[in-house]
C-alpha cells in the first residue's frame, strides 16, 4: 500500500512539474506588450457583435470597415462591412488573454502556434490611417512585392504602401503581413512618390545620375 502511495505521489510530482514547464515556455515565447494590438479571428458575421462585447469589458478595440453596394431585393444599397472579414482587432495582455478568449464570438487569437503575436505598428497604424482619412478603401488581395511609394501631401502624408493601377485609377495598397490581407485606396498619382527598395534603385534614380555625371565632368 505504501508503495502504491508512494508511485502516486512520485506520478503527480511529474504533471504538476510539466504543467508548470508548459506555463513557462508560454509566458517565455509569449510577446508581452500591453500596448499592441493582436488580430482575433472570430466567428463569420460576429466582427461588429464581438467587438461591441470587447468594448464593453473595458478593451480597446478596432474593426475597421468600408461602405460597398449590395443587392437586396432587386435595389442597390450602400451597407458598411468588415476591412478584414472574420477578423477585429484589440490591445490586451497577453498573459490575461482568457477574459478575451471566452467572449462570445472569439475562435483564437493570431499568432504562431500558441503564442500571439501582435500586429506590426507600422501597418496598424497605416490601416488606422487609411480607415479614419475618409477616402475610399475596399479589401484587396494581398500584396508582398510591387513599386514602393509614399503620400506627400494631405491627410494621409507619409503614408508607405504598393502602387498599382486598376480600372484607370490609380491606388495605394497597404498589407497586414500576419494576416495576410491587404487594403487599397484610391489615390491620385502626383501627390505619390517612389522609394528606392534597393541599391540599384537608388543608383538609377534621377538625383543619383545627375550626381555621378557632376563626378565624371570633375
């Protein structure tokens, strides 16, 4: 009997030692920034109820949203939908997560594996921007590669994203890496400039060829 007693005790040594392993590889691996925010993957049409529920438990939430026209009953309405379908965003601890977990609507948090990962600043900002500008945005597919360019003038000036031209317009593309989606705008064309993206465009550029021909007339 005592030495029944005894594998028990020795058993329970063994789970209670792993579980605290797992909780610390998690808090280890786990990006703690209070101050960024995470992409929720929630259930399909749950964007606006789930962010008004995160809202109300003191979170700080973001669902970005455009107007697009739809057919209902033969007549064309403008209705307002989610930026990133399935998708809001939120700032939260990432070590307290549970309190966002279990809020109806919820499927997990974005991230690798079991450990969330925030979203860049840079895009959130970008899509923040793009959103509250008042412009027209719409869902685009997602972009990785492309002309690098910049807004230099009005609200949005400084603004970075990919130029493309679609149906006659022209439009900056902005691209959420984690997610993988991405949000166009239209823009007009003279008020974009291009980055250089590399050593040879830096090289090929206006400025720089003016400036080696100056150092071969020397």
């Amino acid at each position: 009997m005592r030495g029944c007693l005894s594998w028990v005790w020795q058993f329970f040594l063994l789970i209670s030692a792993t579980v605290d392993h797992e909780e610390s590889f998690d808090q280890m691996n786990t990006e703690h920034n209070e101050g960024a925010w995470y992409a929720l993957q929630v259930r399909t049409r749950w964007e606006t109820s789930t962010t008004t529920l995160l809202s109300g438990k003191g979170y700080q939430t973001f669902l970005p949203t455009f107007k697009t026209e739809r057919l209902w009953r033969g007549k064309s309405q403008e209705v307002t939908a989610p930026l990133f379908p399935g998708y809001v965003f939120c700032q939260f601890d990432p070590h307290s997560r549970l309190p966002v977990l279990v809020t109806p609507g919820v499927i997990a948090v974005v991230g690798r594996g079991r450990v969330p990962v925030p979203v860049e600043d840079t895009e959130m900002e970008a899509i923040q921007r793009m959103v509250f500008s008042g412009f027209r945005t719409e869902p685009w597919p997602y972009l990785e590669v492309g002309q690098q360019v910049r807004i230099d003038e009005g609200a949005l000036s400084g603004l970075q994203g990919i130029l493309l031209s679609f149906k006659g317009t022209r439009r900056i593309v902005v691209s959420v890496s984690l997610l993988r989606r991405s949000v166009a705008l239209e823009i007009d064309r003279s008020s974009v400039s291009a980055i250089a993206s590399s050593l040879t465009d830096i090289f090929q550029s206006p400025a720089a060829e003016a400036a080696l021909h100056e150092v071969a007339l020397a």
